[in-house]
C-alpha cells in the first residue's frame, strides 16, 4: 500500500489544502472555533469581552519582491486575517527560523520593513523567537506571526453568514501579489511594472463597519484568490454565488501575464484586498464610502448570494454564458506568501 505524501500543491490554499485540512488536522484538533474555518477564531473572555486570535507561516520565495518583501507580507498577512473577523488587533508575536549564513544586513532590512508595516497598521510585535538552523534547511527565512485583536461590540462576521440577495464587494483590482512575485522570480524571462498590493487591511474595515456594522463575511483572497474564497463561503454558507465577469477588475498587466501563461486571475494571491459579503440595502452606501479610503478606492459590486446552487459559485461570462468557479486544484506559483 503505497504512503500518502504532501506535496507542495497541499499548501497553495485551495482544494488540496482545505481536503489535507479536514482530513488529517481537523480529526485531532476538532472543535467548535476550529470548525468555523475561519481565517481567526473568535472567543469570549469574561474580563477582556470577545477576542480574535490568529497564525500564519510565511515562506515567499524571493524573499523582496516588488511592493513588500516577506517581512511586510507576515504583518499584513497577521492584521488582515484579525481584520476579517472585524478584530481591532492588540498585539502581534513574531517568530524567526534564519539559515546558518544568513546576512545580517539582509535581516535588518527585513526587520525595518515589518517594523514600518506595524507602525502603519496600528500595532506592536510583543513578543517572539527565533531558531537558527542548519544551511540548506530554510531557503534563507522563514516567519511565521500570530495576533490577537478585540472584537466590537454588535460584530458578527463569519463565513458561513452569507444569505440569498447579500451583494458580493470586492474591494480592487485582483492578482498583483501573485504577479509581482512571479515576475521577481524570473523564472519567465517576464518584464513588468507590477506591484504586490501587500497593505494592512484594519483601517479600511473599520470604516466599514462604522458604515455598515451588519456585515455578514469578509475575507481576504490570499492563497487560492478570489475564486476559491468565494467557494468556501458558499460552502460554509449552504449558499449559491454569481459573480459578473466584467465587474470584476483586473489590471491588463495582470490579464496580460495569465494569458501569456495559462493562469486564472480569479485564483491569483493577493494581499491587499478584501471580499465583503454585505446586506443588499447597505451595499451601494458600503461601496460609496469604501471608495474614500485608499484600499478601497476602486471597491466594486461584483455579484450576489443566490438560494439556487448552494456551494457553487458561477461566473456569468462577457458573452453572456456561464462557468463554474471550483477551487483551486494543485497550484498556480509555488511560496507566493
């Protein structure tokens, strides 16, 4: 009988890691937070009132890319996933595994940049470590960050609240993270002005739900993009989603990239942009005001919740057809976050 090994695709964050996931860590670690899927785990604490709390490993290859670098991505990537729950967060850990041979130059710059990222998004490291292995036995660095944040009063944002005739908002253009690194790796021979649009995402949702506190999901379309995100809310839902093809902003570079290689935008990793699952009576006042802050400036409505095809989400093509919109199967880039 042959042994199950893991492959690189378990960790690009679609199909393959959501059936590693329920089959194999979901078993020995089940609970009711677990359970939820959600990029945080909400809890109530008698003294401190309702708490977020999250993790996240951070392995990017090249570790600077155009637009961050792996230091940035790990603060970002700690703040937004307390941000999608609707957490203001508290406090950040910080945990480093450094190659023998490192350079301590290169380390500072990297220290320098999470240092700024925090500074913008409102937020201190408190605490951390750091191993030191052997060369050879880390690609240079490895971050792996949690976070704590508290959850306001009146706050229920969770994934499986999404509900038929909600409008679906994202909040920009998609893929340019997945891009940047792909063209930083130049493994190509591709030449290109994008940007990761790597950025803590806190502030944006707070002024979100100063506007619409009854937000039913927000998540961010990190690794398996937009498409596997939408799916997995549908999912935990018992929802159906029909999104608009032509509402849904992707820059030409980005378009030009994916035709050139075979990709799907839908399924590109971004770290600065958010899908929110909004009531259909606040979703145009939502957009309205999303778009006066920076993140959100190109906010959109892209689609709706359905109460037909529940755990499907279809795109309604250009041409007036449509197609099914799976996760993500395998992978697309290797370590883009």
């Amino acid at each position: 009988m042959k042994t199950k090994k893991i492959l690189l695709a378990h960790g690009a964050g679609g199909k393959l890691s959501h059936d590693l996931v329920h089959r194999l860590f979901l078993p020995y670690f089940d609970n009711d937070l677990l359970r939820q899927m959600d990029d945080s785990a909400v809890f109530s604490s008698e003294k401190a009132g309702r708490l977020a709390f999250t993790t996240d490993s951070f392995v990017v290859k090249p570790l600077f890319f155009p637009g961050g670098d792996i230091g940035r991505l790990a603060i970002c990537g700690t703040v937004n996933d307390l941000a999608m729950a609707g957490a203001k967060p508290l406090g950040l850990s910080a945990a480093f595994i450094i190659e023998e041979g490192f350079p301590e130059e290169t380390l500072e710059k990297i220290l320098q940049s999470m240092q700024e990222a925090a500074r913008e998004a409102q937020v201190k490291i408190v605490t951390g470590d750091t191993k030191v292995v052997e060369k050879g036995a880390a690609e240079g660095l490895f971050i792996t960050t949690a976070g704590v944040g508290i959850v306001p009063e009146g706050v229920e944002i969770q994934s499986r609240k999404a509900r038929p005739g909600d409008r679906i908002i994202l909040s920009g253009f998609i893929g340019e993270h997945e891009v940047a690194v792909l063209i930083a790796r130049g493994e190509f021979s591709i030449k290109g002005e994008v940007k990761s649009d790597c950025a803590p995402l806190n502030g944006l949702v707070e002024m979100m739900l100063e506007t619409v506190p009854e937000l039913h999901s927000l998540r961010d379309p990190t690794r398996g993009g937009m498409a596997t995100v939408l799916w997995e809310i549908a999912n935990a839902s018992g929802v159906g989603m029909v999104a608009r093809e032509e509402l849904i902003p992707v820059k030409s570079e980005v378009r030009g990239v994916c035709e050139l290689l075979g990709f799907d935008p839908y399924f590109l990793a971004n770290e600065g942009k958010l899908i929110a699952i909004c009531p259909e009576g606040a979703a145009d006042r939502l957009v309205l005001r999303m778009r006066s802050h920076p993140l959100g400036k190109d906010a959109v409505i892209i689609g709706q919740v359905s109460g037909e095809n529940p755990g499907r989400v279809l795109l309604q093509t250009r041409i007036g057809g449509h197609r099914i919109l799976e996760p993500l199967s395998g992978e697309q880039f290797p370590r883009i976050c």
